[in-house]
C-alpha cells in the first residue's frame, strides 16, 4: 500500500484575471520506504502539488477534483483543517528550499526543535534532549550548545541540516523535501543528500524529494515524476524514465541536462518555446506547441500510456519512442 | 553591540551641543537683550544691568556660549528668575509628572495599536481591516489637543466619569491613576494609528516569510504561528517607531497638561512663558531635548537586543 | 527633443486618470470634497457669513446655533459662524504658505547638500539632526518666549521644524542621480552646475516631495491651531480656529457651541488633507508608502 495516492489531482486559483488550471489530472504513487522525485522546471506546479499535499493552499485555491490519499485511507483534500493539522509535522514533515529563512529569526533553535513537539506530551527536558539527540544524528556539532544558538549563527548547510533533524525528529511516515539542496554548493548537496538517504533508511519513511536537478534525482531516487505546466507528463522508476524516456518533453528535458552532454557545445541546448499561460490552458496536449513530434492528434488530450510496468507517459506516441538525441 | 551602543551614544552627545548652540543663538538673536526681555519694559536700567551681570551678558559671546555649555553638561541650566532656584531643580520636579503621562500614552498606544494592527493584518482586506486603516488615519490626523479638549468635554463635563483637571491627590496612587486615564488617551491616541498601521505592514510581510511556511507544515496551531512566530518578529520595528513617537507625545503631553491643568514640564514652560522666565524654558527645553535623544538612544539599543539579527552585526 | 515635447501630454493624460482613480477611492473622494470645500468657504467667507467676525456685542453672548447664527456666538457675542469661516483663511494661508516656503528652503539646502561639497553636506546634515532632536511643541514654545506671539512666530517654526525633512529626502534622492548616467553624460558635456541640478535633478526629485508636502499640510494647520490655542499664534480678536477652541474651553461649563465650532473645522480640515494626501500618495507614487 502506498504512503501517498494521489489520483487525478485538479487545482485551481481564481485570480483577478479568471481562474488559473494550475494542476490538471496529476497522478501519482509514493510506495512505503522509497523516494520519489519530482523533476520539472520552475513554474511546473511542483510547489502547487506540495501546498495541496500539505493543505497549505493559499485561499484563492482549491482542489477541484481528484483525491491524496495517505496511508491508504485518509483523503487529504476531505481532511478539515484540525485534522490536517494533526497530520502536519507529525506524519507528514517537510524540508523547504532555502534554509536560511526556513527557521524563525528570533527564536533559539532549541526553542523551535522543542516548539514543534507540542503534540509529543513529553516534558521540556525530555523534549530538548530529544532535540539534542537528533541535532547529533544529523552531525551538528556541540549539539547541545547548539540548542541555545540562533538560526543566523549558522552556516547555510548547518541551518539546512537542523531543519532536516527538525522534521525527521517526530519521525514522520512521509518526508516532503522541497529543492533542499538547490541553495547548497556541490559539495555540501552531496553530503546533504547522503544523510538523507542515510536518515531515511535508518527511520524507514518515504520520500517526496522535489528537485529541477535530475543528477541529484538520479542518485537519491528510485521512481520519478515529470511534470510540465502543472501535468504529470511522465512518471516511473529512475531507470525507465532516464534510459527510456517516452514523453518528448522528458527526451528534452534529459538533453538540456549539462551533466549529460556527451560532447562539449558551445551553447547549452534550450527548449524552444515558452510555458503556456495557465489561465488559458490550451485543449489537448499541453506540450504540444513546443513539440517536435506534434501531429493531427495532439488537438486532443493525449492518454496516460503504460509502456512498461508502472511507467506511463501522457503522450500519443509513448510506444514509439525516439532514440534519445536524435534532435537538436 | 557595546561599540555600538558607543557610536551611538557618541552621536547623541554631538546632536545635543550643536540643539545647544541652536538654542544659545536664539537667546543672543532675540531683539534688544535678554535681561530687558526677562524683566519686560518697567525695569529700571540698573536692574537691568544687575541681572546682565548675573545671567553673564556682559563677557564676550564665546565665553557666554562657554558657561552656558559647560554648565549645562554639569547641570547647571542658571537659577529661575523669580525664586532663584536652580531650573534643573524645578525642571526635574515637573518631569515625573510629564513621563507618567507619556508612559501612559505609550501604553494607550501598544495596548490598542498592536491587537488592531495585528488583527488588520490576519482579516487583511476584510472589513475590520478598512475600519481599522481609516481609523488610523484619522486618529493620526486630529491633533491631540482638539481630542484632548473633546474628551474632557464628554467623559469629565458630560458624563462625569473621570475627572477634569489636576494630577490626582500626592501618595494616593489609585487617584493619580484615575486622574492619568484621559490625558494620557489623548496623548496616546494618535500613535495607536501609527503603531497599528506599522504592525499591520510588517506583519503582512512576515507571514509571507518562508519561516512561516515553516511553521504551518510543522502543524503548529494557527494562533501561535500568529501572535508568537510573526508578532514577534512584526513588534521590532514599532520600538524604533516608539523612540520617535515619543517625542511627539512630549508635544502632546505639553497640551494635554495644558488642558487638563496637570503638573508636568510643558504646564511650566507655559507658565514659564506667560511670566517672561526664560530661563527656565531654555531649561526645560534643554532637559526634554536631552531626554528625547536618550529615548530614541534607548529605543536603538532595545531594537538591537530584542534581534538577535541586529545584534550580531555589531 | 521629441519627449521634451510629449512630456506634458503625457502629464496632462497621466493627471485625468490619476484624477478618476483618486476619485474611485471612497477615501480620496471624500478627501477632496472636504478639501474642497474648505477652500470653498474660506475664499467666499464674507460672502457665506454676512457678519463681521471681530464684531462685539455683549447682549448676544453664548447664543446656541440657530436661523440667526448658524453657529451661535462666543463668550463676546461674536457671531461663530463668521469666525470660523474667516479662521480657515488664517489656518489655510499659514499652511500652504510657510509650507511653500518651507519647500524652498528645503529644496535649496538638500541640492546644496546632496550635490555641494562633502564637508557642507556633513555640517548640514548635523544642523537637521540637531532641529529634528527639539520636540516640536517645545521648539515652538522657546521661540515664542524669545521673539514674542504673532503669526510670523507661527510659519518660522512651522519652516524650522519643516526644512530638515524635505532637505533629507532632497539630499538622499539627489545623492542617488548625482550618478546616475543621464546626469553624468551631461556633467561631461560641460553643463555647469546650477544647469544640471534645474534640468537634470530638480524635476525627478520634484515629485516625491510634492507629495510628502501635501501630507505635512494638516500638520501644519494642527500647529498653527496649537500655538493659537496656547495664545502663541494669532494676537486677538484676529479669528483662528485655535483661539475659538480656547475661547470656548475657557467658558466651557457655560456653552459648548463654542468648542464645538472650534474643533469641527480643525477635525474636518485635517481629516480631508490626509484622506486626500494618503490617496494621492498610493495612486502616483506607491513607494512612498513605505516611509
């Protein structure tokens, strides 16, 4: 049984220039113990997909259809907002981008990390050594002082490491990482991603590590999420996905990849064509103006095809891939 | 945070000798002598003369600007005119009077301006926070006085709830208490709008902040994430705003104790004025001119403990 | 040359639609009818109150509002409605006038500052610092002690205590175009330059603090209103909203009408300007929202 189900997920904002279709039929699984990325570029909906996860849509947004089921049997979008709160933090915790705003100014660290075991019923000592124990489990030094230190008396890989201790400490069963690791330098986003892989096995949660950096999804992850202006356009295990991409978009995505260029290029290669606007999503294939395979029957929604076991592609020529760098 | 608070303090020392000769050019400016307008037209010459001699008039400008400013920093503002007290004496008796009623509408303020900025903020764009934005503008904008004068005329001649006039019987706290209600309102009021359009702005970009976000996904109650993450974080700017305020609040307190015939510093220097004891209003002058650097010197070094963000930078 | 030309077309469009804007908001609408008609009443006072406001006469003493004095009369039996009206033109003359002046002064020394020499601007910059450290009221008071109560007393301490604002934002705004390219590439033409800071900096600067100005009216009008109140302002029996209020709250246990016609005027004046400055503020320049 899955930890996360979401099944046909719409969202929608009504803004003052109409109602915007942010998430359109996004299908998707995280299985119990794995990690699942979610790869696409900024503005693809992945920040809307956490937000709705979490039931932090701003209120001008709503689910529109479609169900997030936890653990099998709750349904996130039914939940009200005390149950959704129970859940958040607890069974749900997230890991937010940048880490140097991720944690209150003004209060000690001590004081968030024991702040945010106010459901536990155990007592302040208890609570803080709690805290201190798990600042050691993600290698802070003196974790004890580092209780009574402040967010801004630490460094920006520390600060990223104590909100990562902070929400695994209540050992959730689902860990959201949002790009934790995008506003690290290289050699601290190894270190990062090999303590969550460590700290994942040791408290055997999943995994919903959104990323626009496929290395880093290809080392950490075992399935993938493509998504593209708010559609899950292709999704499966790494290996599938990444050796056999059968969505045109994912094909160039995997190109615009600096790691992957095979011979050195004077430009990087670049997906013409823009995002479409969302307040007017176009009928049919969303990809469609920007693809190079578009044909007569891109005018109409394309299918999620099923090409292998688990892996799907919204595209009417998901059986017939190209041979990756056959364009471009 | 101590060089800081040095340079800091450095400054104020600078501003308040430069408010000093301001002043003392004032005094030498003013048309015919100082002694001849202390002791208006009747005074015979050699009066006049004795008390140029006393006040120093007679040496030359620098070692009169001199004794003024050394005197001053040593606390000696000269002797008043008609008793020959020392005015640093009758100043600092007036002055608890003029701080409880400051301290009073400071607390007008905070109590009122912080509930109603904060709340402006959470219903941001519904009714209460119209109504909450045009109040403040309008408390800001009615000077003190006219909301001085109006409440006196409703709540101590209409209603009769409160007293009208005076400080309250000395050694009796409750009465004196009693007696502070309305004009510290008056002087508090206007900056209730100022504090709860500040809380209200900073507030609104705080709960924008990622560590908001934060606190949301962590499942903390709404209430807290509200009033201890961003409140906290919202309140800092409206401590610098106070060490402003408070000087315009020593401008309303002077009408207030006006109004409300209180003991206080502004009561003497009106007084003062309608008996031609200038000294004693270059006197209180002085001492609520340094009062008031000190304040925004204290409001500085407050906002720089309260953050921990401001206190590591220095 | 061609912008040079489309300028005020511009301007001129920009102003009619800043103006439907402006009167969109309820705020600003009311704002500017307010202001308006306090204008109004000012200008055309010995139109709209037929009796002389200095007219004493002691059989009509604290008459209540009625057909024959709208407002009633004060504790001489000077016909209220008159006064208030001919105290507005004190209260509006002494506001935009000494704000007009206060402009220029302000103006001059924060382009002497922001664009003089380096050892000007600091000793400038001390000087406003100091004036600014004076409370108002008390600058005022010590002012009036030493030169005596008249209006001159009220629009020099109104200038004093306006000057070093404007001249602190004027110096900030022109410090940043002081090297700004536009103001560069004409320096290294050979403008001299009192012709750079008219052509170049003055008009980008103008703005703002039109604006902020428009905002400081009500304060001055609360300031003259103040100082005559305390009898430091306008000598009597010349009329001013202050002095009503103060004649009004010496006899108030025997009539109210007095304060109340003292303080509706001062309450409606001050409320108008700043609805309508606050308005102003956030339809042509949304920056200055953050001050």
């Amino acid at each position: 049984m899955p930890v996360l189900s979401v099944t046909g997920l719409n969202v929608r904002f009504s803004t003052e220039d109409g109602s915007v279709h942010a998430l359109k039929d996004v299908s998707f699984d995280v299985p119990e113990r794995r990690i699942v990325g979610v790869v696409g570029e900024s503005g693809c909906g992945k920040s809307t997909l956490i937000n709705a996860i979490l039931g932090l849509l701003a209120k001008n947004g709503e689910v529109s259809k479609g169900s997030i089921l936890f653990q099998g049997d709750r349904d996130l979008t039914k939940l009200g907002a005390t149950e959704m709160r129970a859940l958040r933090g607890e069974e749900i915790a997230t890991v937010f981008q940048d880490p140097m705003g991720a944690l209150n100014p003004v209060f000690s660290v001590g004081q968030q990390m024991v702040n945010v075991q106010y459901r536990s019923g155990l007592s302040k000592a208890e609570k803080r050594k709690r805290a201190s124990e798990m600042l050691k489990q993600v290698r802070i030094p003196d974790a004890e002082a580092a209780l009574s230190r402040y967010p801004y008396e630490f460094s920006g890989g520390m600060t990223q490491r104590i909100a990562i201790a902070m929400a695994l400490m209540m050992e959730p069963a689902l860990l959201i990482a949002d790009e934790p690791t995008t506003a690290l330098d290289a050699t601290l986003e190894v270190a990062t991603i090999e303590l969550l892989q460590e700290l994942q096995v040791k408290i055997g949660c999943s995994v919903l590590f959104i990323s626009h950096h496929l290395g880093v999804v290809a080392e950490l992850c075992e399935d993938v999420v493509v998504m593209y202006a708010g559609e899950v356009v292709e999704r499966g295990t790494v290996r599938q996905v990444f050796n056999d991409p059968r969505h045109p978009y994912t094909v160039r995505l995997l190109e615009c990849d600096p790691a992957r260029q095979k011979k050195r290029m004077r430009h990087l290669p670049t997906i013409p064509g823009e995002i479409p606007d969302l307040r007017a999503r176009p009928e049919g294939c969303i990809f469609a103006p920007r693809c190079h395979r578009r044909f007569g029957a891109c005018a109409n929604t394309p299918p999620d095809m099923e090409t292998g076991t688990g892996h799907v592609a919204r595209c009417f020529l998901a059986d017939q891939p190209e041979p990756v760098g056959a364009q471009g | 945070m101590l060089n800081y608070a040095i340079k800091r303090l450095g400054l104020a020392v600078v501003i308040v000798s430069v408010a000093m000769f301001l002043l003392f050019s004032m005094i030498y400016l003013i048309p015919g002598d100082p002694a001849s307008v202390a002791l208006g037209p009747r005074a015979t010459e050699a009066m006049k003369a004795a008390l140029r001699e006393r006040m120093g008039l007679d040496q030359p400008i620098w070692v009169q600007f001199w004794n003024f400013y050394s005197g001053a920093w040593t606390g000696d503002l000269g002797t008043e005119i008609l008793s020959e007290r020392p005015v640093l004496t009758v100043v600092m008796e007036q002055l608890p009077y003029t701080v409880a009623l400051i301290v009073g509408g400071i607390s007008w303020s905070v109590a009122l301006g912080i509930p109603l900025g904060c709340l402006a903020a959470v219903r941001r764009g519904g009714w209460v926070d119209r109504i909450v934005g045009v109040l403040s503008v309008a408390v800001i904008a009615v000077p003190s006085f006219v909301i001085a004068i109006y409440a006196l005329l409703i709540f101590a001649v209409w209603l009769q709830w409160l007293p009208a006039i005076g400080a309250g019987e000395p050694g009796e706290p409750g009465d004196q208490l009693v007696h502070l209600i309305l004009p510290s309102l008056a002087v508090g009021i206007g900056w209730v709008g100022y504090i709860a359009r500040m809380v209200r702005a900073s507030m609104l970009e705080v709960l924008e902040a990622s560590h908001i976000r934060t606190a949301y996904a962590f499942g903390l109650p709404d209430n807290q994430i509200i009033y201890r993450y961003a409140l906290s974080i919202a309140i800092l700017p409206t401590v610098t705003l106070l060490g402003i305020g408070i000087g315009q609040m020593l401008s309303s307190a002077v009408f207030a104790e006006i109004v409300f015939s209180r003991p206080g510093v502004g009561k003497l220097v009106y007084d003062a004025i309608l008996t031609r004891n200038f000294p004693v209003v270059t006197g209180a002058v002085l001492v609520t001119t340094a009062f008031f650097v000190l304040l925004n010197l204290i409001a500085d070094l407050i906002v720089g403990a309260l953050d921990p963000r401001v206190r590591s930078n220095f | 040359m061609s912008e040079a030309i489309s300028e005020p077309v511009i301007a001129l469009g920009r102003g009619a639609r800043s103006l439907r804007r402006l009167l969109r908001e309820p705020l600003g609408a009311f704002g500017l009818f307010l202001v308006v008609a306090v204008i109004g009443a000012a200008v055309f006072a010995d139109l709209l109150a037929s009796a002389d406001p200095s007219r004493i006469s002691p059989r009509d003493r604290f008459m209540p509002p009625g057909a024959e004095h709208l407002l009633g009369t004060d504790q001489l039996g000077r016909d209220l409605f008159s006064r208030v009206l001919h105290g507005g033109r004190i209260a509006l003359t002494v506001a935009l006038g000494s704000t007009g002046v206060s402009l220029l002064i302000g103006i001059a020394l924060g382009l002497i500052s922001g664009y003089g020499p380096r050892w000007l601007d600091n000793v400038l910059i001390l000087l406003f610092d100091a004036i600014k450290s004076f409370p108002t009221v008390m600058l005022a008071l010590a002012f009036v002690t030493l030169f005596g109560p008249s209006l001159t007393a009220v629009v020099v301490v109104v200038i004093i205590i306006n000057v070093p604002g404007y001249a602190r934002i004027i110096r900030t705004q022109t410090i940043a175009l002081k090297n700004a390219e536009f103001v560069t590439a004409a320096q290294s033409m050979g403008a001299s330059t009192a012709r750079i800071l008219r052509v170049h900096v003055l008009p980008n600067v103008i703005g703002p603090i039109l604006i902020l100005a428009s905002m400081d009216i009500p304060v001055v009008i609360a300031i003259e209103a103040g100082m005559s109140f305390l009898g430091l302002g306008v000598r009597p029996p010349t009329p001013s909203w202050g002095a009503i209020l103060n004649d009004g709250f010496a006899s108030i246990r025997e009539s109210v009408w007095i304060v109340v016609a003292g303080g509706i005027p001062i309450i409606l004046t001050t409320l108008g300007f700043t609805f309508l400055g606050e308005t102003l503020r956030d339809v042509f320049d949304p920056r200055l929202k953050a001050r």
